[in-house]
C-alpha cells in the first residue's frame, strides 16, 4: 500500500482530524514564503527592523515598505486545490479544526469554519497608542496606493493584527489551538518548516496525546523523526491525491 493509501486510510478512521499549516500551503497561490532561498521573504532585510515589534515602533515606514508587496500579493490570492481539500475534509465531517500559520486568510476564503489563526490576520488593525481596533480594508487600500504610514484619528499609527517579532501569539487563539491537538486523533502538518516556535510545538501536543503525525512538506523539517509518515512534495498536489485515493477506497 502507498503512502498515500495509507495516510487515506487512517483520515478514514480518524473521529478528529486536526490541520496545522504553514506558508507552503499558500506559496501555490502565489504567496511567498519566509525561507526559501529563491523567493523568502527575509532576502535582503533585517527581520528585527522590518517585522518586530519593537522595528514598528521605532520606524513604521520599514515596516510598511517590507509588507506593501506582500499584502497586495495577499489580497489577490485566491485558495489553491490544498485549501479545497481541507474544506471537503470539514465538509465530509472528518477536519474538526485548521489551526495555521498564516495571515492570508485563505482557509476562511477556501470555506474552513473552524481555524485557529496563531500569527493573526489582515482583517483589523490596532493603534498602538490608544489601542482602538479598525477594520483593514480601508488600511490596506491606502498603504498599497500611497505607502505612507496609516495613522488612528489619535494621531498614533496603525498597526495590522499581525503578530510581529517580540509579540505574544493571541492567547485564546493559542489555548483554541492546544485544546484542538489535545483532542486530535490525526494531525496533519501541511507545508510548515516546524522551526518557529511556540506555534511548531502544537503538533508535538497532539502527538503526545496518541494522534497520528503526518507531515507534508516540499523538503524534510527538523520534526520528521517524531512522524507516522512524512510525504514530501507539493500540498496543492499531494492532498487532492489523499483525497482521491480516500474516495477510490469508499
């Protein structure tokens, strides 16, 4: 039997299947990740100037400079075949929950109801001087026409509720999240290097408490040796594939 078979099987006889995803599940949709040599975001910049809190505080504009290509890639990509798998997976009554990585907001796009956003998101912002939370939308609409630094009506600057460097993960999103590995019988990473914690230590949860870890990744990551099975290559191939031979097993 295939590896696929198998990974097939056990989503057949798993009550709780559980996605944790990184940003190779979005690079086929046109998102760069953060590490490839070819396309990473870190090219050329200093991570703590342009993507740590303490960097946005001091210039915002570095900030805004990094992220306005990203965001419009962002804002203009749309959920790939990986995404469409785990909404048929929540459909067929099979994925309880996507806890991920990202802050594209794909799996909401895709139709994913339940996911748990470790690293934020791009539908508000907050002032970081009197903290009033806004909507993004007209945020984002004017960095990416103009590129200056948005500001609150306060007069402080607004900040995307994205979790930089030197924030804490959202703290209910974080206990949604280790609540959700708790109670998986299967979790499936899918295209995350395992290497930024203390959202990476969330499969190892689930793992700790009898799931089956399944890994699928375009190149090995520093947590295979802990995985039932490990499938390298492309999630918006390899998953419609599991599904396939799901379907041709029913």
């Amino acid at each position: 039997m295939s590896d696929l078979a198998i990974v097939a099987e056990w989503i057949r006889d798993a009550e709780n299947v559980v996605a944790f995803t990184g940003a190779g599940i979005s690079t086929p949709s046109g998102i760069p990740d953060f590490r490839s040599e070819d396309s990473g975001l870190w090219q050329d910049v200093d991570p703590q100037r342009v993507a740590s809190i303490f960097g946005f505080r001091r210039e915002p504009q570095a900030f805004f400079d990094w992220v306005r290509p990203l965001t419009e890639l962002t804002m203009q990509a749309k959920p790939n075949p990986a995404h469409d798998t785990l909404v048929k997976l929540e459909q067929a009554g099979k994925l309880t929950a996507v806890i991920t990585q990202n802050i594209d907001m794909l799996h909401g796009k895709a139709g994913n109801t339940v996911v748990h956003e470790l690293h934020g998101h791009m539908r508000t912002a907050t002032c970081i001087s009197c903290f009033e939370q806004v909507l993004a939308e007209p945020i984002i609409k004017q960095v990416l026409e103009d590129g200056k630094v948005p500001h609150c009506k306060c007069g402080g600057v607004l900040k995307p509720d994205v979790i930089l460097f030197g924030e804490q993960l959202p703290y209910q999103v974080l206990l949604d999240s280790k609540k959700a590995a708790r109670a998986a019988d299967l979790i499936i990473v899918i295209g995350s290097s395992l290497e930024v914690a203390p959202a990476s230590e969330i499969p190892l949860i689930a793992k700790r408490n009898g799931a089956k870890l399944v890994i699928i990744n375009n190149e090995p990551t520093i947590m295979d040796r802990f995985a039932d099975k490990v499938l390298l290559g492309d999630a918006a191939i390899v998953l419609p594939e599991i599904i396939a031979c799901l379907e041709a097993s029913a």
